[in-house]
C-alpha cells in the first residue's frame, strides 16, 4: 500500500523539548517538503529536500531542522528555539521533473503543554 | 506564482453538481491551474490540474477559459464527503527558478455539500 505516513498523529512538546516529526514515503518520490498550517490560514514552507542528502530552508525555518539521509525519510525537528510551534504540521513529496503534483501525509498536530 | 481569487463559501445539494470559480488574471504563460482540497483536520488531496485544456479524471473536471484568467472546478456529483476546502493553486511548471516545487495555498473555499 503506497503513500506518505506522518506519525505520530499527535505530539505534546514541553517547554525547551526537541521533538522530532517522522515523514515516510514509499513511492519512490526524488523531493519530500514540509508545511506548516496555522488554524484558519494556508500552507507555509518550512524545508523541501529535493534529493538525498540535500535540503533547502523554506520561508519559515527559523526554529526548526530537517536531515534527509534516505530517500524515504524526511524527519523535521522542532527546536526549542521555536517559540511558537503549536500547529498541523504536513509532509509532501513530489516525484520529481517533470512530474510537479505534490501528494501530502494526513499530517501530525503538535501541541505545547 | 500567480495570485488567485476564490469565494471563501459555497453550498451545494448532495447529489448536484458543484462549480468551485477561480480568477488568475494574473496568470503567466508557463503557469498551470492546479486544485487540491482539504477535508478538516487531514492533509491536503490532489484532485486536477491543467495548463490551457479542459481536464477530467475520476474525481472532477477542470474547465479553463481561453483568456486562461479563470478556472471552475466541476464536481458533477457532490456527496457528503465532498465538504472541504478547496484550493486553487497557480504555478508554473518545472521544478527549477525560485519557486523550487513550493505550493502557496490561500484561503481557499470552504464548500458545504448538504442533504
């Protein structure tokens, strides 16, 4: 069964915690992207990694890292230099030039206590 | 990337059909139409996308005027699990220049499919 699993559903984070987001693919997709949705409002790019063992900051990476050491994985840390991280946060991949539709996990909800 | 326009609301009667607009006036030659839409609380589902023809796939048609400066998503069959945020999204095709595959999702349409 192909497609993208984000866990966990969701995620507590205390105060000055790291705590790291797991996104897997298994469809073989060459670019994998991280969004953040804030209650009401759009999509916004933290990090996209276009091929293994690259990555690029988004708009918004400031508070947050990313590693891509398999082309399956995706993982995306949020730093406790995130003051604001309560959010959906949702992982994509795209297969690659010329292919430009990007196909998205059911995301994961993190929550400050 | 082109800026869109959409209603932020819209009703439809389960089992009619459902025209989500779309202005892109702005919208540049090399930029394609692309719709997804987002059911409350998942990630967002690809449903089309198109450059200057008409496209149709299992789930919806997209309809593309010649001027290329709207679109209308047509769900000719609207169910109840069709209630989401819908989201037209101008790009322009290729991975590379600056927009590097980021997708800059809007307000977008809430529609409401109702019994």
């Amino acid at each position: 069964d192909g497609g993208i699993t984000q866990s966990p559903k969701y995620l507590f984070r205390k105060e000055g915690q790291n705590v790291t987001l797991s996104c897997e693919q298994n469809l073989n997709h060459d670019a994998m992207y991280w969004y953040r949705q804030d209650p009401g409002q759009g999509l916004r790019l933290i990090y996209y990694s276009q091929i293994v063992n690259d990555f690029q900051k988004g708009d918004i990476a400031e508070g947050y890292s990313v590693s891509r050491e398999k082309k399956e994985s995706f993982p995306l840390t949020v730093t406790s230099a995130q003051k604001n991280p309560t959010a959906f946060y949702l992982c994509a991949s795209r297969p690659g030039y010329p292919q430009e539709t990007q196909y998205f996990g059911p995301g994961t909800r993190l929550l400050v206590l | 990337d082109a800026k869109t326009t959409q209603p932020p609301s819209m009703d439809c009667a389960e089992g009619r059909a459902a025209n989500l607009p779309c202005n892109h006036s702005t919208i540049s030659g090399n930029e394609y139409v692309y719709w997804y839409r987002q059911i409350h609380s998942q990630g967002p589902q690809y449903i089309i996308h198109g450059l200057k023809n008409n496209e149709t796939n299992e789930m919806a048609s997209l309809i593309i005027t010649e001027d290329r400066k709207s679109s209308t998503l047509i769900l000719p069959h609207a169910t109840l699990r069709d209630t989401a945020v819908y989201y037209c999204i101008v790009r322009v095709g290729g991975a590379g220049g600056t927009s590097y595959g980021k997708l800059t999702f809007g307000q977008g349409t809430i529609l409401t499919v109702h019994p």
